[in-house]
C-alpha cells in the first residue's frame, strides 16, 4: 500500500507540470494583446504546479509503476485538481485587470463563477458564467479555448505524450478517455501518438476552413478548437447566431468529425480501409439519430430555419454545444428532443459526452433479443451482429450488461441532479428547462436554455460542477473510485 502511494504522488508530481505547459502556451497571446496584468496569475498557476510537481516528483520518483487499483483514484484526483489549478487565471485575472476595462471580467471575482468556467472547459463542456466573452481579457477567451480543447481528448492523455506517466495497465486511459481503441495496436501509447496526431490535424483543417469561410483568424482559431473538440466555449456573443449559414453548415460537419470515434477515423484516414470504416454500427446509428431528429424538428418547430434545426440537432447530439439560437425561447416538445439527443450523445472514444451510441447500440440489441427470446427461445440463441460481423456470446452478454448499467445509473443521477436543481433555483424556471441544463451538464454539452448564468445560486453552480466532472469522468469510473479506497485498505496486510 505505502510503495502504491508512493507511486502514485510521484506519477501525480509528473502531472502537476502540465499547467505551467498551457500557461506557456498562453503567453504569446499575452504579449501580443499586451494583456501584462495576466502574467501574474499565470504564472502563479505555473509556479504552484511546478514547486509541487517537482516535491512531489523527486521525494517519490524511485518509486514503482502504479498499480491497477489507484488508476481510477488518479483519474479523479487529476480532474479535481488540474481544473482547480484552471481556476487562478480567470480569478486572478479579475483582480490584477485594469478597473472598468472589461464588463463582464468582475464576474470571475468570486471563486465558485472561476471554478465553474475550469471545470466547464476541461470538462468540454461549455455552459458559462458570462454573456459576452468579447468583455473579458483575449488571454481568457483564449484560455476557454484550450482547456476546452485539451480537455476533449483528455489531460491524462496529453501527459502521457509529453511527461511519460508510467502505468501497469490500460485501465487509467480508460477512466479518462472514453474507451478509446485504435484497431491493431498492441501497445497503448501507440493509440495516444495517433489519437493526437489526428486530433492535431483535424485542428489545423478546421481553423483553415473556417478562415477561408470568411471567419476572422482569431475566431477561426478559437472555434476550430471549441466545435472539433466539442467543446462549446464561443468568443463571440450568441454563439454562431450571426454567422452565414455556410459557416453553419461546416461547423455541422466539424461538430460531426469531432463526435465521432477516432478508431473510426483511423479506419479512414491512416489505413484508407473504406469497407470496414463503412460498417461501423455507431457510425450509423450516430447518423440515424441525427437525420431522425432533424425530420421531427422541422415538423414540430417548422418556424425555425431549417439550417438553424440542423445545427441544434448536430450540437445537441455531438454535445458540443455551440447555438444559432436562443433554446430558451423554444417550447417544451423540441427541447425535449434535444434533451434525447444529449443523453444519446457521441460515438465511443470521440470527444463528445453523453451515453454514448455505442452503449445505446448494445442496449437496443439486448432488449430487442430478450423480446425475440420471450416470443421464440431460438431466435434469442441467434449470433448478434455488430460491425456487420457475427459476436461471440460472452462478448454480447459483457456489452449488453455493461450498457444497461450505464443507461440506468446514467438516469437516476439525471433524475436526481435535475430534482437537486429544481430544489436550488426554486420556481424561477420550468421543469424542462432545469432539465435541459441538468442533462447539459452530464453529458458535457454546453447548451443551455438561461438557468446557468452568475445569478444562479453558489449551490447550483457547484451542484453543475459537479455533475460535469461526473460525465467526463463517467458514472461508473467515479463509482470505482468512490470504493476504492475501502477496498484498497481491505487488501492492504495489518
């Protein structure tokens, strides 16, 4: 137990120096806005990760790997702590900025509205504290951006590339990173080389697209890493609301690109394999559910244009979170569906929140062939089919029932989170609309019909907060990490 720990604070030292690596990363903006008063605040977030990394990284560092059971803990602890380091900038930055200068700045004097937005960038999820981020300082605008962008692939993924974490197993890649797998790696950090690669380059298309479009180079920048990351966060007041409707629509495929799995990706990109990329079964079921989404929009809130439907569904259910309209103004029934289409969510080992549609995939299978079975016991022993090859039964049985837990641990927290804010906003809001911010925050989408917002009271700020670190994390990942420790201590020799 002691050299498990000790391996796990030396790793954790390791990881604390990734702040100092984005505050770098945000000193050329610094300077070329000439924004001095931020160099305070980040350089207090470097130097706290620094001083405590390296304590930490040389007391410990004769330390072994660490074991399987302290990689969720680790997971966990990192996304508490790498957001609460995320917090110094906007929080310092509100106190070290000339008086007056930026409107909407001295919303990010109290502690629980800075906390907030960190948690909502490197969650990737997007929901926010202010209204017009062209009223705070660019180095802010910009440090949205990345943490929103670094948070879509995941911190533990980045420190993996750059500060060689040491692991035993997989499973802490996977308490992070949404099951990512890259189809035919043997060793896990070739999957993160690749995962990161694409990324980056998808970046890069992104941002050169949206510059050609006609999108000023520093929104181009902003948005190319906040809509392929799904992330949200916009520099712009309203979101996408003014802009042409072909920006709209490359940002529905940006948004896309960015949901779906980069396994599926690396099928098209890197190996050119366009028959097995084609069988993918959460690719198309991903796309059903948009298309069968969009159809029902356009019939039941024909008055919105249909660009406009398009977008919303594309956002909802990429969970990314960018808007060309006001949700708030909708009425109940297409605010439902974009409720649905939230909870669905993106592919599995993409950077979108959610479900995820692979889960919805086993899901359906398993209830449609119990229902096969309770009319014909033959038709349930049938070979289930996914990627359009047959699966072996235990297989089928271990996605079937992994899928089902999800799904029903998934809901009761959406139910209680949702009753816990209708308790905190009191009858300020209708019940379909703390719904919507409820689910918003769960599955890292960013949408939000005006519950969420400075007025909104401290407790449902951290209530949000809380259940946008459980998303990204996962239910079932925090529930591994919440017993632990008794179990850890059960193993541990007296």
């Amino acid at each position: 137990m002691k050299s498990a720990l000790c391996s796990f604070l030396r790793d954790f030292g390791k990881l604390l120096h990734l702040p100092a690596g984005l505050a770098v990363l945000s000193l050329p903006v610094i300077l070329y806005f000439k924004e001095w008063f931020a160099l305070v605040p980040f350089g207090i977030m470097a130097g706290i990760g620094v001083v405590v990394g390296q304590i930490l990284y040389h007391t410990f560092k004769g330390s072994d790997q660490i074991e399987k059971g302290f990689s969720v803990m680790f997971v966990a602890f990192a996304w508490v702590i790498i957001p609460l380091l995320g917090t110094i900038p906007f929080f310092g930055a509100a106190s070290q900025a000339p008086s007056g200068q930026y409107q909407e700045l001295g919303v990010f004097r109290e502690f629980q509205n800075s906390f907030f937005e960190a948690v909502s960038g490197f969650t990737g999820t997007g929901l926010t504290m202010i209204k017009d981020p062209t009223q705070i300082p660019y180095v802010l605008q910009w440090w949205r951006t990345l943490s929103e962008w670094i948070g879509g692939v995941g911190v533990i993924m980045l420190a993996s590339l750059l500060l060689k974490l040491n692991f035993k197993d997989q499973n802490l890649y996977n308490a992070e990173t949404r099951n990512w797998t890259i189809q035919g790696d043997d060793v896990f950090m070739d999957t993160v080389y690749k995962i990161w690669w694409l990324y980056l380059g998808y970046t890069i298309v992104s941002i050169v697209l949206y510059y050609i479009f006609g999108m000023p180079f520093w929104e181009a920048l902003n948005h190319g890493m906040t809509a392929l990351g799904t992330g949200g966060f916009s520099v712009v007041p309203d979101s996408f609301s003014n802009y042409s409707d072909n920006i709209k629509m490359l940002s529905v495929v940006i948004m896309i690109t960015g949901a779906i799995a980069f396994k599926i990706h690396y099928l098209l990109i890197i190996k050119f394999d366009w028959k097995t990329f084609l069988k993918q079964t959460q690719l198309h079921f991903f796309l059903v559910f948009l298309v069968t989404a969009c159809v029902i929009l356009f019939f039941i809130h024909s008055e919105v244009a249909v660009i406009d439907l398009v977008f919303q569904a594309a956002s909802a259910l990429a969970t990314c979170g960018l808007h060309t309209v006001d949700i708030g103004e909708w009425y109940m029934s297409p605010v439902f569906v974009l409720v649905i289409l939230m909870i669905l969510g993106a592919n599995s080992g993409s950077t979108g929140g959610g479900i995820k549609t692979e889960r919805f995939v086993w899901f359906f299978k398993g209830f449609f062939r119990n229902v096969k079975q309770a009319w014909d016991p033959k038709e349930g022993e049938a070979k289930v089919i996914y990627n359009d090859e047959p699966q072996e039964e235990d297989a089928v049985n271990s996605h079937i029932q992994q899928a089902a837990n999800i799904v029903f641990l998934w809901l009761i927290t959406l139910t209680i989170g949702t009753l816990l804010l209708s308790l905190i906003v009191k009858e300020e809001y209708s019940f379909h609309e703390v719904l919507f911010d409820t689910a918003s925050a769960l599955s890292n989408v960013g949408l939000s019909t005006g519950v969420t917002g400075p007025n909104m009271p401290a407790e449902g700020k951290y209530l949000l907060s809380f259940l946008m670190w459980l998303g990204r994390l996962e239910i079932m990942a925090v529930a591994i990490f919440l017993i632990s420790p008794f179990y850890l201590f059960k193993k541990t020799p007296h």
